[in-house]
C-alpha cells in the first residue's frame, strides 16, 4: 500500500492543528455553529441526531494492522467502543464529543490518516475492488490508479467546491465489486483490442432521490492520459452543473439533462482545450506510486492443502470456506471476508477489540493487509490456505466468523433513524429482523441474495440497487417501507423496480420471507434471485406480498 512521505505528515499535522484552533473558537463561543459548519464539514464532522459524528477515509479501502489499532483505540477512548464501516470503504464514529475532535485528528495523522474529503461539495474517496492485488480477474491493480487520483484530487483548487458532492470508483477485474456504475465517475479497467491499458469511463451514475445507472462515454481511455480526461469532465461539470437547486446539482442530473451523446461532446471538446502533456501524470510519478504496490513477497506453495480440506470435517468451517473464502491469484493463498453482519448486531459495526483481533491476524496472517468493502465488510486479502482455519477459529471466538458473504444476512444498511437527522425511518431493526430469519441453512438454499436497506431516500444503504432494496418513509409519524425488487450494482447494473405500496415496520420481515419463497417456487434449476425475477418479472412477486397482506 501506498506510505506517507515527510511532506505527506506534516500537512496533515499542520491542517490537525488548524482545526484544533477552530474548535477552540466555536468552544469559546466565538463564532457561531452555522460559521463553524463548513469548517468542520471539510474535517470530515458532522452533527448527527444525537452528536457529533467522525467520519475517516480509507482511500480505496485499504490499510494495514497499524492503522487499524489506532481506529480501535480511538474507538475506546473517544466514542463508545466501536466504529461503524459505511458504503464509501471509510469509518465512522457516531458519538464523537466537539472537544475530542482535534485528539482524534491527531491520532489519525500519527498513523497516515484524516478525515479530509469524506464531506463537502468535493472529490470524495475514491473506491476500488476490496479484492484488488489478490484476484487472478485483474488486468492491473486499480490501487495504483486509485491513489493517483487521490493525490491529484486533494485538495485540488478548481475542485474543492464543486455544485455537489463528487464520487469515483475504479475496478480492473471483469466481476465489479465496486458498483462502479452508480458513481459520478466510473472506471473500468481492461485491455484494449491492440492489448494497450485504458478505461472505459461511465460518467452520471448515482442513487438518491433520482437513481441513474451511468452510461459509458468511452469506450477506451488509454491510461496515461486519465487525469486531463477527468480534468475536463469536472470542468464540464463545473461549468454546467447546478448550484441553485441542491436535488438537481449532481453531475447525474446535468448528464440525462444535456444526453449522453451531447455530454460526451462537450467532455471531448474541453478535453481538447487542456495542455495534456501538463495536466497528465509524468511516467516519474506513476512509477512512485506504482512502486508502492509491487508484488508481495508471497511463497511457493501447492495450491491445495491439506489443513484446510481436513478442517471441513466440521460443518461450521465448511460453511464459512463455502461462503466467505475465496480464491486467490497466487496458489496456496485465499482471501478471506470477514463479515460484520452477525445475526443481531448492526450491520457494518466493529468493537474495538473486533478490530484490534482482525489487526493481529493481518499482521500475522495477511501480509499486514486489510480492506474495507463497500458492502460493509472486512477482507484479509492474502491469507494461506494453511492457516485459513487458524484464522477462522480466532474470528468464530470474536463473533466475525458468520457464514454469510452474498447471502440474505449480508445486509447493506444505513444507519437510519437511530443515528441520522436526514432518516425518515430506522433501518438497523428491520435489518435485524430480516436477518433474523436466515440464520440457518435456508439462506445457502436461497444463495446470493443481496437485500439493501435506506431510512431515507438519500440512499445510503444502496437500496436502489439491492436485489431486494428496502425505503424508509415517513407518513404522518409512523414508519412506512417502500420494497423494490430487481435492482444490481454489479457488472449487471440495473434500478431496482418499485413493487407496490409501502408496507408498515412490522411487516417488512414477513414480506421480505413472501418475495423469497416465492422466488424459490419460480426459480429454474440454479437461477439466482436476481436471474430468476429478470424472467418472470414483477408480477407473481407483486401479487405475492399483497394477497399476503389482505
């Protein structure tokens, strides 16, 4: 993984104490909340329903056991003994105290880390692949591209108030694990028809009150021209885009506004206007960055072991190898999930000593790597077959062992009503109660099955893009949940199809049960959920949950 250079730590010292100050008047009270908000904004601080709350980029979703230690300790001794890991590869800290800011600032620099960017009308943290560098499915590590968008988007000046915030993912293998289509900008990598490395770009995908999948707009951008390529989708984006109407200022929006073909026109057409030679990476630099993420030094082993297929003897390790093991581009080595999905707890929640453990078997077991998914889970991306039943004894006795990876239990959702002053309902509870149900073997006969949770329309819990995906509403006080079916944020990339009216909180569970056994009637052979309502269609879903409910 890319480290921190000198230049690298003493700004971000430097802009930690700039905040320190800044906290120190709003606690003086010299100056106000709506003076300090944007300062705090660009901290990474929000105010929340019942406090402050920190969120901490993870740039691609990528750190190693020290970095991670120092998120526990914080968690101990700033918030309430746990973080909470988001849709964006990041963390967050929903109990943070005003004065403990800056501590908390200081602690992430010791350890090359901020909280820059992880708010505001900017650049955001740019996502990847959690698998990058472990499948055999990549043409080239999307990290690498990752971090030289990083460092060209922080802090940039023409880019640091844009009309709305700005998202980008990267991906390089052709199984998307990125949800690249449902970014600002999307960048898939592959090999062209002469063999050379480019992009195909998709720009104005989003969720949100107007979901979009993006289209592409090129089909092969050779990679050594990325940056003046994104330069002038930005400057479009800056020119054009709205700022008089926050639901209308995603470059989303500007794009179905102005079509595809004529939103590509005037991107190639700035394109043409920009030095590129100057706005380009220099070979020098990408070699820098490259250099950061040069092979491991991985040994030879068989590709089989003998450890590991003994250790299916027990059904319980044999569910989790089945389920959250898999294969590795080096033979003798695994990538193992770790899941923050155990039935009853909230999704995407860590305790500090659940992070201090997955920090251990990094450092001993996982070539000191670990990543973050966008699906709210843990990856230790290099681990030996060998020692994959070491690992899992350690998660099972931690609770991080539950054998869920793609099935019903694995659910996205946000933190809702509990925590977020924009929710319009609760999510954590209904997604408790749906896991409730699949805590068995019913949810490996099921299979993948992939249910996304929202408390508000903002859609943080991606559930235009769930094969079930599950909308908090609000009407007249109660809490109301609105059931689409369909949705994929995949290679497939599809919007999720509104099944009918919403149903109240206590019956979203028994509705949830309803779509899955009617799948299950429907299905042909090993059709997935997804595959299996492509054929059929709304209909015997629809029909279903409401006959159901009179």
């Amino acid at each position: 993984m890319y480290r921190y250079d000198e230049i690298d730590r003493e700004f971000l010292a430097d802009r930690a104490n700039e905040f320190r100050l800044q906290v120190g008047r709003r606690l003086a009270g010299e100056i106000t909340e709506d003076q300090f908000k944007p300062l705090r904004l660009m901290n990474g601080l929000y105010l929340q329903l019942h406090a402050y709350m920190l969120r901490i980029a993870v740039p691609y979703g990528s750190m190693d056991s020290r970095q991670m230690r120092a998120l526990a300790d914080i968690a101990r001794r700033y918030d309430r003994g746990y973080g909470h890991f988001t849709t964006r590869q990041n963390i967050q800290f929903n109990w943070t105290k005003l004065a403990d800011a800056p501590d908390m600032l200081d602690a992430l620099a010791a350890v090359d880390m901020h909280a820059i960017q992880t708010s505001g009308n900017c650049i955001r943290n740019t996502t990847s692949d959690p698998f990058a560098g472990a499948t055999a499915e990549e043409v080239d590590d999307p990290r690498v591209w990752c971090e030289v968008i990083r460092q060209w988007s922080t802090l940039h000046p023409e880019f640091s108030y844009l009309p709305r915030k700005f998202k980008i993912a990267v991906t390089a293998a052709d199984h998307d694990r990125a949800a690249v289509k449902v970014h600002d900008i999307g960048l898939i990598l592959k090999r062209g028809d002469d063999g050379s490395l480019g992009f195909e770009v998709f720009v104005g995908g989003g969720q949100g009150r107007t979901p979009y999948v993006a289209p592409s707009i090129r089909k092969h951008l050779p990679v050594d021209q990325l940056l003046s390529y994104l330069e002038a989708i930005l400057r479009v984006y800056n020119r054009h885009g709205r700022r008089d109407n926050i639901y209308k200022a995603r470059i989303k929006i500007l794009v179905s506004s102005l079509g595809a073909e004529e939103f590509t026109r005037q991107v190639e057409e700035e394109w043409s206007k920009i030095d590129v030679a100057a706005a380009n990476l220099p070979d020098t630099e990408l070699a820098r960055i490259r250099a950061a993420f040069a092979p491991l030094p991985f040994q030879a082993l068989p590709a089989t072991s003998e450890a590991f297929e003994a250790a299916k003897a027990d059904p319980a390790f044999a569910r989790f190898a089945r389920n959250n093991v898999r294969a590795h581009k080096q033979p003798g080595y695994a990538v193992v999930v770790v899941s923050l999905k155990k039935v009853g707890d909230t999704p995407g929640d860590a305790s500090a000593d659940q992070m201090d453990l997955v920090a251990d078997l990094a450092e001993t077991h996982s070539l000191d790597d670990i990543r973050v998914t966008h699906e709210q889970n843990l990856v230790l991306p290099h681990v030996k077959l060998d020692a994959v039943p070491t690992v899992y004894a350690a998660l099972a006795a931690a609770g991080l062992a539950t054998p869920n990876i793609d099935l019903a239990s694995d659910i996205i959702a946000c933190p809702g009503l509990d925590y977020c002053a924009l929710a319009n309902a609760r999510a954590i509870p209904v997604a408790q109660d749906i896991a409730a149900r699949f805590d068995d073997d019913r949810a490996d006969l099921v299979g993948e099955l992939k249910i996304k949770i929202s408390g508000c329309i903002n859609a943080c819990g991606h559930h235009h893009v769930g094969h079930i995906g599950i909308l908090g509403v609000d009407k007249k006080g109660e809490e109301f949940y609105q059931l689409s079916l369909g949705g994929s944020g995949a290679e497939d990339a599809s919007l999720a199809q509104i099944l009918g009216p919403a149903v109240p909180a206590n019956r979203v569970a028994d509705a949830v049960d309803t779509l899955v056994e009617t799948y299950l009637t429907q299905r042909s052979g090993e059709e997935r959920f997804l595959d299996t309502f492509r054929r059929v269609g709304l209909a015997p879903f629809k029909e279903a949950v409401y006959a159901e409910a009179h």
